[in-house]
C-alpha cells in the first residue's frame, strides 16, 4: 500500500522542531487565536504491523499572512493557505480524475461549529437555489449535534441535498456524549439516539445503532466505535462498497425504530 496524501485545516498549536520547522500539531488551540486556522498537507505512510497507525512522514503548512492576525502591518499583502491548498487539491483531483478508474475524495469534518455552519454559508451562497450533489456518501458518525439538526432548517436539514445517502451512526451508551449533552444545556445528542423524530426525514436517510457494538476502551467513553470496532468497520465498508442498507450482514431491521441495529460478534 502507498502513502497518502491528506490535506487539512487545523486550529491547533503548532509543535516545531528545533530549526523552527512545523512537524505537527498539539491538543492545544492555536495561540494566536482559536480562529486561526493553518492549511496544509501531510504525507502518512501505511502501518507495517497489524492493528499498527498510521505514521506522519511529513507535514507541508501553506504561507498564511493576514494582516492585523498573523502581522502586525495592516497594509499588509493578505495571503491565505487555504487558497493554495484547495488549489493544489483541485489540480490533483483534475488530473486524478481524467485518468482511468478516477479518484475518491473523503473529506472529514471534525466538530459540528464546523458541519452546520459550512451548511448554512452553502444554502447562503446559493439563495435558496437547491444544493449541488457533491458526495455520494455522507457519515455523521456518533455526531455531537442536537438531536432536531435533520429536521431544521437553519441546522442540517437540507444537508441530505447534496448526497446520494446519508448514513447517521449513534449509540445511547456513547457517554462522551452524555457530557456534551450536560455541558450545552442539555439538549438530546444525534449521536446517541439519532434523529428526535421520523417525520419527513428523507428516505436516502439511514438510521444505524451501535448501542451494542460501542464500548472500546475506558479513555475512550464509549465514543471511538465507527474507527476502533471491527463490526462498524466492516459495516461502512460495506456502504462504500454498494451493499444496499438491508443486504449489509450484521444488520437486523427494527421497523419501530425506522432504524438498523448493528448487532456484536460473538
């Protein structure tokens, strides 16, 4: 298996070596702002030993020059790196993309201050039109959103426009969830019992519960299952690969819940 390039975008602290060179990222915001976000590509290298990481062998960060942000002249030229990322992935995925076979995208999005507000600046942008359909999947895995996202419409409700599928994984066991529930005021999490109602959800909607196939590690709280355990892993897999919702083995349809149950190996 080759290495892989992933482009991202980040607000976390910057870790250098002792040239001054990024090398990575901490656990910790950015500080010069919790809104400065730094554009870039790593380069990772496949895992060697079973059930091993991936490894970071290298990390490019674009040039970002904002003025009155990044420096202190406020006639300062304004340069971003997200242009000359997005540009540099736009190129790879042209050339990819006219070559035989094409190119998948995964695109990942990590914190729902980030999913409903990309939503909403795309419905603005479009002024009212209907919303082009970029992906042929979307996952909201064990999504820290309130439980009404799909059905509002000043949240994710027209999301389901711009894919052939939605697919929303949650599990009732799933406690770091059950904190940010505590921690935002206490509204129900989308994550941990899916949608609040059933009504008028679009059919490309699929409801999968992992209550039974969620726990991983202490560290863990019950919220890493769509990345850390086998059945789910093998459950999207299947997604990706065309399997329809209700030929997906392991699987077993709840009709009162409108949902599938993902159930655990013995």
């Amino acid at each position: 298996m080759a290495n892989e390039t992933i482009y991202f975008a980040t607000n976390r602290d910057e870790l250098k070596n002792a040239q001054g060179i990024t090398i990575g990222f901490g656990d910790k915001l950015n500080p010069v702002s919790p809104a400065y976000l730094r554009f870039g590509a790593a380069e990772v290298a496949p895992p060697t030993k079973k059930n091993a990481d991936w490894s970071v062998q290298s990390v490019q960060i674009a040039p970002e020059s904002i003025p009155g942000v990044t420096t202190d002249d406020p006639n300062g030229q304004k340069l971003l790196g997200s242009a000359a990322v997005f540009e540099a992935l736009r190129q790879r995925l042209i050339t990819a993309g006219s070559a035989k076979g094409g190119v998948d995208l995964v695109l990942l999005l990590h914190g729902y201050y980030v999913l409903r507000n990309a939503v909403q600046a795309i419905i603005s942008e479009f002024g009212g039109k209907r919303l082009p359909r970029a992906f042929t999947h979307i996952f909201l895995m064990a999504a820290d959103e309130d439980d009404d996202a799909l059905n509002d419409p000043t949240k994710l409700a027209r999301l389901p426009e711009m894919a052939e599928a939605v697919h929303v994984y949650f599990a009732a066991n799933d406690r770091a969830l059950s904190i940010s529930d505590i921690t935002k005021g206490n509204p129900d999490r989308l994550g941990s019992a899916g949608p609040h109602t059933l009504t008028n959800l679009p059919q490309k909607i699929t409801l999968i519960d992992c209550d039974q196939v969620c726990e991983t590690t202490l560290l863990d709280a019950n919220h890493q299952y769509y990345r850390k355990r086998p059945e789910v892993l093998a459950d999207i897999c299947a997604v990706l690969d065309g399997t329809r919702p209700e030929a997906i083995p392991g699987r077993v349809w709840v009709p009162a819940r409108g949902a599938f149950v993902v159930a655990a190996k013995p």
